[in-house]
C-alpha cells in the first residue's frame, strides 16, 4: 500500500506594512522578498500606505528607497510632514528629471518618443545595487506604462525589475494608479486593491480588498479604512468564529422587578435583546436602568449614544434617579458618542472590541440602530455586519442591548429593517389610551433562554426609574396600537411613585 506523501511545513518570515490593522488581515503581515502591487485612483491612500511601509523599516533599522517618478521628493517630504514624519533614513531617489523632464518647462505631458523605457529600468537597478535596501517603493508604474509604447515591452521590463529585486532579498510595493491590470497581478506576489467612494452626505468611505496574496490565508472581504493626520488605521473585517471566551449564561436583574418577570427572571450573559417601539416610549430608559444595575453590580459598561447628546442623556437619566456620572467617574461606565455620517461601519465594529477587550466591558447598549442602519451603503449589509457583530458579543459573554425605533406612534407601526431573528429577546414597546392619558405598554414577545411571561403590562416611570404595573387584562389590541377598553386599569407598582 502506497504511503501518503509528506507535505514538508512551509514557514516564512514576515514584514510589518507599518499598519497594525493591515497585518492583522495578512496573518502577520508581509512575506519578505518579494513583490506587492498597490492599486488605487488617485488620492485612495497609496502613498501613505507606501510611506508608512518604509517608515516601519527605518524604525527596525532596515534600508529603505523610495523610487519616485511622479512626484518630487520635496512633494514627497511635504506629504510625510503633514503627518508628523520625518523621512530621515528613507532614501528618495527622484527619477523625474531622468526622464527628461525640465523643471524650468511648462511641458506636463509625457510623450514616450522623447525617452527610453530601458534606460529608465537600468537607472533603477544601479540605484538598488548601490543602495542595497531591505525595502523599496516605486512609484508610479502608470509612467513606466507610459514609456513602454506597448504591453509587450511593458511586461518584459516588470519582470526585469522583479527579477532583480528578488535577487536582492527586497520587499516591493509597486504603486499603480490603474486598476485590473491582469498582467501586472500575475506578476505580483500580491495585490490591494485601494477605493475610495464618496457618498451624497458626510465623510466619503475608504476600503482595501486584498486580491491577492500568495501562500497566505489573509481576510477575505473589503475592510474599511481611514487616511487622517498620522497615517492610515484599517479596520480589519469582524470574523466571530475566531473570538470567544468561557462563561456561564447566569441571569442577572435588570434593577426593576416587573422587568424582571415579563423577561422570565432578567437578562440574561452572553444574550442580546432588542428594545422596539415608536419614538419616546421609554426604550433608553428602560437600557439605562438595565446598564445601571449591571454597574451597581460591578461589571463595566459601554454605551454607544447615536441619536441623544451625551449631556441630555446625562441629565435626563439624573432626574429619574438614574444618576450615572460616578459610573463614569470611576472608570466603569464609558458613554460613546457616535456620529454615523463620520463613522465607518468597520471602524464602529472595531469599537466595539476595543470596549470589550480593552476596557473589559460585559455589559454594552447601542442606541440606537435607526442611526448606524444610515451609515451603511445598504441593507443588507447591515444585517451581515449585525449577525457578526452580535454572534461576537454573544461568544464574548457580553449582555447587549439594542434599541431600534419605529416609525409612527399608533396604529400602522413599522421599522426600518428586521433584526428580530438575530435577536435573543424582545422587548416592545406600545402607546395606549387610558382615562385621557397616553400609557405605554411592555411586553416580551420573544426570549430564547427564558420562560419569559407573555402578558402586556403598563411601562410607567419615576424618581425610582421604571415600574412595571399589572397585565392589561381590560384591553385588547394594544399591539396593534389600536386597543379596546373594557373595563379599569390597576396599576401595580414596583416602589413608590412621587
């Protein structure tokens, strides 16, 4: 019988790209000595990720050039400025004016007949065997491509450069402002794809797609990014199956003993449950009385605000007896204001695990999603982004709450989008009318891990909070937000009202 053949282990060394999140989505980052091709229009970040490259080198003690043929190296020392670099160790090697380009001319555009594509190739070699770098940048290639007169020569004098780098042990990244080069990718040991999309209102979204990459089980997908004072932070793409810690599914109170029994005996770890009913029914307060008893019990808290200002939060959880500012003066409460238009979807998901691995939160309130749900290019990509961000908090042991408003206030009721299958529990929240006032009505429509009641009880709220009252026997088609009265309201209270 044949014996199966041993696969020998493969085991490569690695390179930083000078961006934490980009070498978390690379498995460690780079393979040393070898060839990288950054795509992008201009303006997508390719320079900033190319400086930032080096910059990790000159910082490990490595040899970097960066070859220029489309900028000029103060244009380059000007860009390293603007983020508080220094390009001190970084050679620049400005090929501009070889290619017989005038700085005194008012020529700007290149015509191949004037240069010689060979002799722009041996100007780089000699520059590389002088120098000796551990890590090179060219930019660009759409020059080369320019000179070149045809595809043939095009790719003879890609692979002559690629050739020699790797003779020399050099990590590249070849800077392209074209896109879907075939040619250029099957030369490449790997290929990032840079865009940059700009959308009617608020901060255009940047995202990197790794097309490529030889031998390397990198993250699949777009990740979104962003290009401010200090380089590029990408935010790697969340993968739930690869987080998760032990815990016991214990339940905990919500601090409101009604609440308590419409949920089955309160929330439960590792849960989340979605808070859902029209506009000023009392669906942040209900979250902060829930995160409020999760403090009192010492656990940490992050409560990520889209709609309300912090300071109206504030202020309005004060006056129902709900005082959270010696939460967030010990440290164990963290308020996030979020601004949707700003805020990419990625770097929100990154927030998130910042919130609960960093600062050890177990407890963690979105409020609300109606915000973040405009944040997204499109439905469903919400739901993905949702499925993941929750499966996570959930494998993480973390108690969420998510609050979703409704449009309208009675009758035809609806949302936005339907979370309702990712969530674990819950909670909605009805208007109804009762002796002249308008009341609300809580029940718990759904629970996965409890045998939560299934009566409709009246929500009411006071210097103590929320109260729960008694099962709205009297009426009918309170969820329809159309109810019938038949008969009188008792209203059972948790505490005494004021």
């Amino acid at each position: 019988m044949d014996q199966p053949t041993r696969v020998a282990s493969f085991s490569r060394e690695t390179l930083s790209t000078g961006v934490a999140g980009l070498d978390d989505v690379l498995a460690g980052g780079l393979t040393k000595g070898r060839l990288y091709l950054l795509e992008g229009t201009p303006g997508t970040g390719k320079t900033t990720l190319a400086l930032q490259f080096l910059l990790d080198g000159v910082a490990r003690g490595e040899t970097c050039l960066y070859v220029t043929l489309s900028e000029s190296a103060d244009e380059l020392r000007s860009s390293a400025a603007s983020h508080g670099w220094s390009l001190d160790g970084v050679e620049l090697y400005e090929l501009v004016n070889e290619l017989g380009l005038d700085p005194e001319s008012e020529q700007s555009v290149l015509h191949p007949s004037e240069v010689e594509l060979g002799e722009t190739v041996r100007e780089v070699m000699e520059r590389v065997d002088a120098a000796k770098p551990d890590r090179v940048v060219f930019d660009s290639l759409s020059e080369l491509r320019l000179l070149a007169q045809n595809p043939l020569r095009y790719r003879r004098q890609i692979l002559a450069l690629k050739q020699l780098f790797a003779a020399r042990g050099c990590t590249v990244f070849l800077l392209d402002d074209g896109t879907a080069d075939v040619q250029l990718h099957s030369i490449a040991h790997g290929v990032f794809l840079l865009e940059h999309n700009q959308r009617n209102f608020g901060a255009g979204r940047r995202r990197l797609l790794v097309l490529k990459m030889r031998g390397v089980k990198s993250r699949g997908g777009y990740h979104d990014f962003i290009l401010e004072t200090g380089g590029i932070a990408l935010f790697p793409t969340l993968v739930a199956a690869e987080h998760g810690v032990d815990f016991a599914p214990v339940t905990r109170s919500t601090g409101a003993p009604g609440l308590d029994l419409l949920l089955g005996g309160g929330l439960v770890r590792g849960t989340n449950t979605l808070l859902l009913g029209p506009s000023g029914a009392g669906k942040t307060t209900t979250a902060v009385r829930c995160m409020l008893a999760a403090l009192e019990r010492g656990e940490r808290a992050t409560y990520f605000l889209f709609d309300e200002g912090r300071a109206t939060l504030l202020a309005r959880s004060a006056l129902l007896g709900m005082d959270l500012q010696p939460h967030l003066d010990a440290g164990t409460l963290t308020i996030a204001q979020v601004d949707p238009a700003e805020l990419a979807p990625g770097e929100f998901a990154c927030r998130v695990r910042e919130a609960v691995e960093r600062r050890g939160a177990t407890f963690v309130a979105l409020d609300s999603l109606n915000a973040y749900i405009h944040a997204m290019p499109g439905e469903q990509f919400l739901i993905l982004q949702m499925h993941e961000l929750l499966t996570y908090l959930n494998q993480m042991g973390v108690t969420t709450l998510l609050v979703l408003g409704q449009h309208g206030v009675i009758g035809d009721v609806r949302s936005d989008l339907d979370l309702s299958y990712l969530s674990d529990g819950i909670l909605l929240f009805r208007y109804f009318e009762a002796k002249g006032e308008v009341r609300t009505a809580l029940s718990t429509v759904k629970s996965r891990v409890n045998a939560h009641e299934r009566t409709i009880r009246e929500l009411r709220f006071s210097r103590g909070g929320i109260q729960v009252g008694e099962a709205l026997t009297d009426f009918e088609g309170v969820l329809s937000g159309l109810p019938a009265y038949g008969g009188k309201v008792a209203m059972l209270r948790s505490e005494p009202a004021e």
